[in-house]
C-alpha cells in the first residue's frame, strides 16, 4: 500500500469522527434541552456521535479498499 491511500484513509477517519461529534453533541443538546439534563445527555450523544463517526469512517475505508483494489488489477 502505498503513502497516498495510509494518508487518504487517516483523513477519512478524521473526517468521520468530526462530523459524528457534531452531529452526537447536536443530538445530545437537543435531547438535553428537551428534558431539562444537559450534563447527562450532551456527553452521552457525544459519545454516541464518536463511536458512529468512527464507524462510517472505517465503512468508508472498506470502499476505499475496493477502488484501489480494481484499478490495480487493471
């Protein structure tokens, strides 16, 4: 494997993880809000929101894998 497809793959995890933090904590503070327990539920949809950012990332990857995959055998 070559340098481009480890730097792609870490910036695809990065993004993903990002991006399910926002999304977590968003959820996390609207739920919070909603029933009066901002300290329970903003670190809970964080949390919620890194481990589903992680995931999606890492799904990426898998595809990313497969594309590298083709063009290489042609």
């Amino acid at each position: 494997m070559n340098e481009k497809n480890k730097n792609n793959k870490k910036s695809n995890n990065a993004s993903g993880l990002a991006i399910g933090m926002c999304i977590g904590v968003a959820i996390g503070t609207a739920v919070g809000a909603a029933t009066n327990n901002m300290g329970l539920w903003m670190p809970v949809g964080l949390s919620t929101g890194m481990c589903l950012g992680l995931a999606l990332g890492h799904k990426s990857d898998d595809n990313d894998d497969d594309e590298t995959d083709d063009q290489e055998q042609t």
